[in-house]
C-alpha cells in the first residue's frame, strides 16, 4: 500500500492497518526463529509498510493540532 492511498483513511483506519502489520511482523518473526520463513524480504516489507502507517498518522495529528491552535 502506498503512501497516498494512506492517506486517504481515517486515523482509526490506519491505527487498524499498524495492529495488523505488527501482527504480521510477529509471525513473520516467528516464522524466522522457528526456520520456515520462505522469503525474509517480507519482513522488511512488513516493517517498512508499519513505519510508514506511523508516519501519516504523525503527520495527521500534526496537521490536527496546527488547525486547533490556529
């Protein structure tokens, strides 16, 4: 999912989004402890995808408070 596409959820959707992803990072963590993780690039993928659904919530709080204050 990209970033544009983020954007256009709600805040509640994308705090959804990143308890699925860690979920996702969990197992996939697990997968690779235990040795049948197939492809190790889905972790990077998984975390790259959960810092970016940080970021535009970030971005959305700080977009929020500025309109608050101003």
């Amino acid at each position: 999912m990209n970033a544009s596409e983020l954007r256009d959820k709600t805040p509640d959707q994308l705090r959804e989004e990143l308890v699925r992803l860690k979920k996702e990072q969990f197992n996939l963590r697990f997968q690779a402890a235990t040795g049948q993780l197939e492809n190790p690039a889905q972790m990077r993928r998984a975390r790259r995808e959960a810092a970016r659904v940080k970021t535009i919530l970030n971005e959305k709080a700080r977009t929020a408070a500025a309109e608050q204050g101003a």
